[in-house]
C-alpha cells in the first residue's frame, strides 16, 4: 500500500521547500507535477512543448497530461511504500483519479498563508512564470479549480492545516507531528 502526503496550498505558500525536508526526514520520495513539467519544457519533449505557454502564462496542464505523468511517476519502485505530492491534485478530477487501488490518501496538509504574502514571496523568487500576470492568473485557478479540494478532503477526515506564514522550522516541525501521527 502506498500512503500517499498531499501538500495542497496555494502558489508561494512553500509546499515545495517542505517537501524536500520531509522527504529528507521520513525519507519518501517528494514529487513535484510543476518540477517535472519544468523539467519537460528544460528538455523540449512532446509534453514540454506543449506544456510550455500554459506554465508561462499560470494556467493549468490538461487533467489528462498531469494525470498520466503523475500515475507513471507512481508506479516507479522507490514510492512503494510512500509519496509526498506536491502541486497535485489541483483540481477535483485530478483528486478523483487518485481513487485507485494500492493507494491510501492518508494526510493532507492545508497550507495557509496570506494573499498579500503569496504574492511577495513569488516576486522575490523570481522564477520564469513569476510575472504579475501570471501570479495573479495562478491565484485565481487556485480560488476557482483547487480551493474545492479543502472540503473534498475534509468529508474525508484527512485534511489538517498548517499556519504557513513564518519560521521555516517551525512550520517543519509541527508538519512533522501531523505526519508522524
Ligand atoms: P506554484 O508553487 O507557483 O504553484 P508549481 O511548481 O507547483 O508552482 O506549478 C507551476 C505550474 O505548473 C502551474 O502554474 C501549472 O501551470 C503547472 N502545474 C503544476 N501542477 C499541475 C497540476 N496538478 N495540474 C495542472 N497544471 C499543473
């Protein structure tokens, strides 16, 4: 059985960093779909030219592009016993597709932060796709497609939230006890 962690929060909230550190610590893998599609855009293949725009311009991959390359990762050997996700599911189609045999959604960890926040951490990372239109484009999908996830997860009983604006630390150590449990 594969438990799988989902990081759900939106855009510059730091899902990403404490991903990587709570891969470290419980050593699970931490997959990333916006790493790996940044990944195919660096390497020009098939998916990377057509994911390309759409990252550019903050909108989101089709369900069904995301989805396969997810579900592929997956299957890969080292998530046997467990997976961080990090930027999926991102919408409730995304969320249904995980409904598969062999995987548990155990923990869901809500990340809360600020608006004004959000955008401020993303004007200072300074990545591609971090323009004020496109900031402001992936604010409003997060609102429209991914906020629906909160409730979907909550009938479920496994959402738990997290306080994401400030120490980094200290917001590792109390997602380590909500992991942990
Ligand atoms: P951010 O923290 O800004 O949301 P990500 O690295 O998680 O950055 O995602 C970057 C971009 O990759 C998104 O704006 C979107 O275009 C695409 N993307 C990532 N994950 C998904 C997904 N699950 N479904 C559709 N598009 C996605």
């Amino acid at each position: 059985m594969t438990d799988i962690t989902i990081f759900l929060g939106p855009p510059g909230a730091g899902k990403g960093t404490q991903a990587e550190k709570i891969s470290e610590k419980f050593n699970i893998p931490h997959i990333s779909t916006g790493v790996m599609l940044r990944e195919h855009v660096e390497n020009e293949t098939e998916l990377g030219l057509v994911a390309k725009e759409i990252l550019n311009k903050g909108n989101l991959v089709s369900d069904e592009l995301v989805t396969s390359m997810l579900i592929e990762r997956l299957e890969n050997d080292d998530c046997e016993k467990g997976a961080i996700l990090d930027g999926f599911p991102r919408t409730i189609t995304q969320a249904e597709s995980l409904n598969i045999e062999g995987l548990n959604i155990k923990t869901v960890i809500l990340f809360e932060v600020n608006e004004t926040e959000l955008i401020k951490r993303m004007v200072e990372r300074g990545r591609e796709d971090d323009t004020e239109e496109s900031i402001k484009v992936r604010l409003d999908v997060y609102r429209d497609e991914t906020l629906p996830l909160i409730k979907f997860y909550d009938d479920k009983d496994v959402l738990k939230t997290v306080d994401a604006f400030g120490d980094i630390d200290e917001i590792f150590n109390h997602i380590s006890g909500l992991i942990k449990t």
